[in-house]
C-alpha cells in the first residue's frame, strides 16, 4: 500500500512534525515499506493459534511483602536533624 506525499503530509500534520520536502519523501517510502509488510503478515493463517500477551513466560521478580517489626518513634526520630513534639521539625514551605 503506497501512500502519496498528501497523505504523510496530514500524518505528520497531526503529529506536529515539521518535514521537508526530502524528508516526506523518505518518509512516504518508509511508512508505504511498513503498511506492505503489514498486509504481507495479514496473509498468515492464525487459525488455532492462542493469543499471546507474554511470550518470555516472565514472572514477577519482586518478592512478596512480608510484615516485619516497626521502629519506635524514638528509633526514627534518632538521627532527625531537628523534631518538635515527637515529630520531624522542617523548615517552613510557605511564609504564612
């Protein structure tokens, strides 16, 4: 399916590209290249053939989340450079 020169103009229109005149031309060639080999892979008989959303049999490499012990606020507030009232003291974000 060849594409003409208008029709990779519109499409890099709506991209917001801005092509040259060479470079519509390498384009048309190359998106005319992609849509053949496109309608060449629509000619595969698929028929009897799973859909497949992951092809590496890829499981999850995170380990489960496990419940462990909490520090005491003494224990985190240990190293706080400053704390009020049992909480981290900051330097004010707003000047109200």
């Amino acid at each position: 399916m060849a594409l003409s020169i208008q029709e990779v103009a519109h499409v890099a229109q709506l991209a917001r590209m801005r092509l040259s005149d060479e470079e519509l031309e390498l384009m048309q060639s190359q998106l005319s290249n992609i849509l053949e080999y496109i309608e060449l892979l629509q000619e595969v008989d698929v028929t009897g053939v799973e859909a497949t959303a992951q092809v590496t049999g890829l499981s999850s490499v995170l380990r489960p989340d496990l419940v462990t012990g909490a520090l005491s606020r003494e224990e985190v507030l240990a190293n706080a450079p400053d704390q009020a009232a049992g909480m981290f003291r900051v330097r004010a974000v707003f000047d109200e």
